[in-house]
C-alpha cells in the first residue's frame, strides 16, 4: 500500500510554520533558522557530528520508501521565482529528494532534470489530481508531501494524509503561515502520539487510522 | 519572593484554552470536557481513583503556596451572570480556592464571602492593579492568574507572570479563545520545558528568567 506521509515539519508553539516576510534572502521569514535547529544538530543533517537520539530517529524518516514528492511553490522558491528562467530551486545541482518531485504552481514550466535522480515537475492540480500523478510516477513507493505549511493543510482538508509527523519548537512566532486553521476535528480520523525530546522540542505523529 | 502562577491552563493543538459558544449548559462550549480529561483521571481531581503520576504531580501544584487568585469574568459564570443577583460561581457553597479570589469585572459587587475561606471581590482594574491588590490579599504568599485564556494572556503582555503551566491537549478545536495571540518572542524571558506523558497530552512550563 502506497502511503501519502509528511516528515520533519517544524511548527512553533502558536502553530506556524513559517514567519515572514519570505524572500530569497530569508526563506521562513523572521523565523530565520529557528523552527529547524532541533534537525541541524541530527546526524540526518549532519553527518560528521550529529546526535543520534531519537530527534535524529524522526528526522531520518524523511527518507526511506518514498518514491515522489510533491511541494507547494512557496518551497521551491521566493516569491516571484517563476519569473525567473534560472531559477532550480534552493538546493544546488543536487537536490536531496532524489525522486521525481512535483511543485505546484499555476505557472507552467518545462520539467527540470537534476543530478542524483531529482527531476523538478510543474503541476497546475488539485492535490487529489496532483497525488494521483505523484503516486503514478512513485511506481509503488510513497508519496511524501513536503510543504509548505499551506500544502499540507490542504492536502490534511482533502483527507489524502496517512501519516503526518510535526516537530513543536518551543517559540512563539506571532506572525507567518499557521498549519491549523480550518482543522477542527482533525485528530478523530487519526492515533495521536506525543514525545518531548531532550532538545526541548515535542515531536507529534497522527497516523490515520485503518492505516497500519 | 511572592510569585505570579498559572496553574493546568488546558489548550487544543491548536491554541484554544475553551470553544464556543460558553453558556450555562457548556461552560467551555464545543470543547466540552475535552480539554480537561487528563485532569479528571488524576487523584488531584478524583480523590478515590485518580492516577499519581506525573499528571497529577502537575496537577496538585495549583494549591500550595497560592493566597490569592485573580480570574476574569468570563470564569466566573456564564455570559450575563452579572446581571443576576444569585449567582455566586460554578462552584457551590465551598468553592475550590479557599483564599480571597478577584474577578475582573466592570461590574461593581460587593463581596461574595463563602464557605472554606474563599471571598470572591469584585474588581475593575487592570492587570498591574489587580495584582497589587491580589499580593496585598496574599500576606506573602503566591497569586495564581486563575484564567480564562484571555486573562492570562493580558498578564502574559503585561510581562507580569512569573510561572505559567499549560497542557497542551491533542485534540484540534478550530475555534474559540486563543492563548498565544500578540505573544511573539514570549519565550525569550523563560525557561521552557516540555514533557509529555503517558496520557497522551503534553505539559509545557515557563519559568521567568532569574526566577528561581
């Protein structure tokens, strides 16, 4: 079975997940790097020196069975990438999803082939046209959806989420894209599991039930 | 060193410390019991059966040490409750705080004294004024902000609380009385930690900077 999963997505304690204003030289806003330290200091991230506890656990699920990704257009880039014919994204030439990954945008581009077995799709879909494609391409494998915080409340409204994994980062940011809105009742369709984590952060899954 | 607390402040996922609407039959509208189970299932609350775990070891800090609380209106009854001259609380002849007790109000009462040492008072001020007449009331014990979230959170803004102790509940409301509104940056002057528990919900302390 082909699950559909979100990873790692990092929210403050009043629930957003990005501050803002977001541009090329500060992709989350007046977050900065906040709402992500807890995953710099995992061995996921860093290699040479990162904790191998169970934030690191989480962290490393990103990763294993997932055959697509598909990213709101927020994530591939700041606003107004679209305009921009050079633009691939934030990652360099070799982007860690390794999949065919799709954005979603209402700008349609040519697909982009990058190194390491990424290739950028642009897609104009509701997320129940875009997962069909995603889980086509994944030939069997999951699918993740990797953000931002708008994508995944949409695709959470449309009830296409099997398993969704939060980090709350003990900040309050006031301001930026909140996940909840409009998700009243959201944990009856799901088991819920809490973990506070010795870094300070809390780590949530709800995992649909049925699933498993 | 008398102290400003706030004690079991039950929130959604989401944020929200009650649902809607309040009335006399659901004091904590659409949310009802729901933010409080965990409670109920500790010895704090059930004398004969409740758990003495961790739970309960949060739960039982709401009284000792505590000579006076200061709550707001929406706490004292249901809308319209100043209205009506037989109301005297939720809580019946011998109400649970068996100190003076302050209600925010900008209604003028004379005071409420009933059974096991709790006098309600009657109070139009604001949070700095009230405080200074809770501590007087205290004799140099503790004030607890009794709640609701829209009390706490103008004691929050007014940088007059010194302990603050919320349960984060797993459930999402979607509406209601939000805690963390206009709260950027709050955790700057606390210490803060997070625990979660067997029961599934997630305790969260902040202590004041220099405090202890």
């Amino acid at each position: 079975m082909s699950l559909t999963r979100v990873h790692n997505l990092s929210i403050s304690l009043d629930g957003f997940a990005t501050g803002e204003p977001q541009s090329l030289e500060a992709p989350f806003g007046h977050a900065g790097e906040r709402l992500h330290r807890w995953m710099f200091a995992t061995r996921y991230w860093d290699e040479d020196g990162g904790s191998l506890g169970v934030d690191n656990a989480f962290a490393e699920r990103h990763t294993p069975g997932v055959g697509a990704e598909i990213m709101g257009a927020n994530k591939f880039g700041p606003p107004g990438w679209q305009d921009d014919p050079e633009w691939k994204g934030w990652w360099g030439p070799n982007p860690p999803f390794h999949t065919p990954t799709f954005v979603l945008t209402h700008h349609a581009k040519p697909p982009m082939e990058m190194e390491g077995g990424t290739t950028f799709h642009f897609l104009d879909a509701s997320p129940a046209e875009a997962l069909a494609t995603a889980r086509e391409a994944a030939g069997g494998r999951d699918v993740r959806i990797g953000g931002g915080a708008t994508v995944v409340r949409d695709f959470l409204l449309a009830g296409l989420v099997d398993h969704l994994h939060l980090v709350q980062v003990p900040i309050l940011l006031g301001r930026g894209v909140r996940l909840w809105d409009g998700l009243e009742g959201l944990e009856e369709s799901f088991d819920v599991e809490a973990v506070s984590t010795p870094s300070g952060v809390t780590h949530l899954t709800f995992t649909r039930k049925g699933t498993t």
